[in-house]
C-alpha cells in the first residue's frame, strides 16, 4: 500500500457521480493499493457525498467562486472553460506525491498500480487525432506551481476543443515526440467503440484491455438496463457492436450490485 498516491476523479453533478462510483467500485474490485479521491463542485448533493464517501477514501469539494483570485479572473474571462479549471483542480492535490486521474466515464477491468511507475505527463494517444492524448487517462504530479502554469496557459490560450483535453495538449505539448515512456499503451485508455473502427485489432489484444472510456455524448448511465437479463436494452440505441455491449453490460452489473445497494 503507498498512502501518499491516488487515483483521482472528478463529478460536478450528481449524474457523474453515477460514473464516479461505479470506477471507484471497479477500482477496489481490481485490489487498487493507492488512495481513491473524487473532486466534486458545489452542485454536488448531500445525498450523493455520503455515498461516494461509502466508496471512495477523500470526497474534496472544489469551488471555483471562493478559490484564490487567480481561478476566479480566470473563469470570469473564459466561462466557456469551466469544467475544464475544475479537473485542473486535481494539481492542488499536494499531500499526494503522484496521482493518477481517471474520467468519470470509465471502467477499471484489471488492475492498473502499475501506472505509477510512470512519470508526468503520461496518457495515451487519442484515437480520433493519435498525435493528441486522451485526457480520460494521465499520470501526474500535483504542484501548485504547475497548477498556475495551467491556469495561466488557460486565460493567455484557452483551449483549441473548448474542454482539458486542447489545453492539455497545448500545455503538454511535447507528448508527442520528447519520451515514449509517456505514452500509456492504449489498453489504458480503450475508448469503447474503437472495436468497431479496427476490429481485427481489437480480435488480436481486446482481451488486455484495462481501461475501458466511454467517450463521446452516450455514457453508460443514459442507457436502459434489464436487471433480469444482466443486459442493457439496445433498442433505438444505435450499439456499435457486441463489445461495446458488453462493457456497458459489465458497468451496469457493478452499478446493479454494489452502487444501488448503498442507497439503502
Ligand atoms: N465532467 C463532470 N461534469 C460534466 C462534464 C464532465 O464532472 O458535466 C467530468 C467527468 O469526470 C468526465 C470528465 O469531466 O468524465 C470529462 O468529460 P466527458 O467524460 O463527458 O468527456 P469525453 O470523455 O466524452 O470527451
Ligand atoms: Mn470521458
């Protein structure tokens, strides 16, 4: 066990804390060894902070408003940025020496302590632009320094795609070509369509997965879910394929049987 590195999260609302609870739920099913931490902002329930307390070990609110001037000048000139300054919130972790983040939106399936032995800034490629990370998925370093670097980079630059993953990018704009060991193999970061967009490699390494994302506008919660079956329900809703089935299968069986129980 190392108390002093985390897997981090974050939930503005209560409808990502579904997605929060269920990857902190798979996180411990995978016997994780570090900390498990969700950011969460004003918005947040009561109801739905003592259930992430049930599952997660820190429940740090972050508040945009009442942070230092600094965030706030910062917000008031690119309003269009504000979920993106609040996973920034995730570098003022400083009682942690390093820090995994993880969306809201993904899935553990194996054990993942071996990401901690990268350094920052490590993610994997983006499968829409691979010369560009995905930010669902990083290591890094919290410092306050970098932290204002970032919020600096965010008021001078803004963020090419209007979200973290542009600014990101822009920041860290290096990954691409300086250390490969900053790459994260993409098994870490699956986004859960691309057995569609490549299937035979998906035949040759899916069984490796470790993380599963599930980018893009549907995440598992929007979809409907027959206890009964152990399957969601596909009409009208346009599923790729049978993989991209199954992990939504496998994030609502954990939803079903350890998140929904909490509520009781
Ligand atoms: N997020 C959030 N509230 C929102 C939107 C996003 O808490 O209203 C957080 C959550 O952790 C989410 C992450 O920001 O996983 C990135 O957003 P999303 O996963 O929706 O983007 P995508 O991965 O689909 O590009
Ligand atoms: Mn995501």
């Amino acid at each position: 066990w190392v108390s002093d590195q985390a897997f981090v999260t974050l939930a503005t609302n209560d409808i990502y804390c579904q997605g929060a609870l269920v990857l902190g739920q798979s996180l411990r099913n995978q016997r994780a060894t570090r900390r498990l931490v969700v950011l969460i902002t004003p918005q947040v329930s009561n109801l739905l902070r003592v259930i992430l307390s049930k599952v997660f070990d820190e429940v740090i609110e972050v508040n945009l408003i009442d942070s230092a001037d600094y965030i706030h000048l910062a917000f008031l000139k690119r309003p269009e940025l504000g979920v993106t300054l609040t996973k920034l919130h995730c570098w003022t972790l400083t009682h942690y020496s390093k820090c995994v983040f993880l969306d809201a939106d993904t899935l553990v399936l194996s054990n993942i302590d071996e990401l901690f032995d990268r350094t920052e800034f490590s993610a994997a490629p983006d499968p829409g632009w691979p010369d560009c990370f995905n930010s669902g998925v990083f290591v890094f370093q919290p410092s306050l320094e970098t932290h204002g670097l970032l919020l600096q980079h965010a008021t001078d630059h803004g963020s090419f795609d209007g979200a973290d993953q542009g600014l990101l990018n822009s920041f860290f704009s290096s990954w691409s070509t300086a250390d490969i060991h900053k790459h994260l193999p993409f098994i870490y970061n699956l986004s859960s369509n691309t057995a569609y967009t490549y299937s035979p490699a998906f035949k040759r390494f899916g069984s490796s997965v470790k993380v599963v994302h599930f980018l893009g506008p549907t995440k598992p919660w929007n979809y409907k879910y027959n206890p009964q079956t152990g399957s969601v329900l596909e009409e009208g809703s346009g599923l790729a394929n049978q993989h991209q089935t199954s992990f939504l299968n496998l994030w609502w069986k954990i939803y079903q049987h350890s998140i929904l129980p909490l509520y009781e």
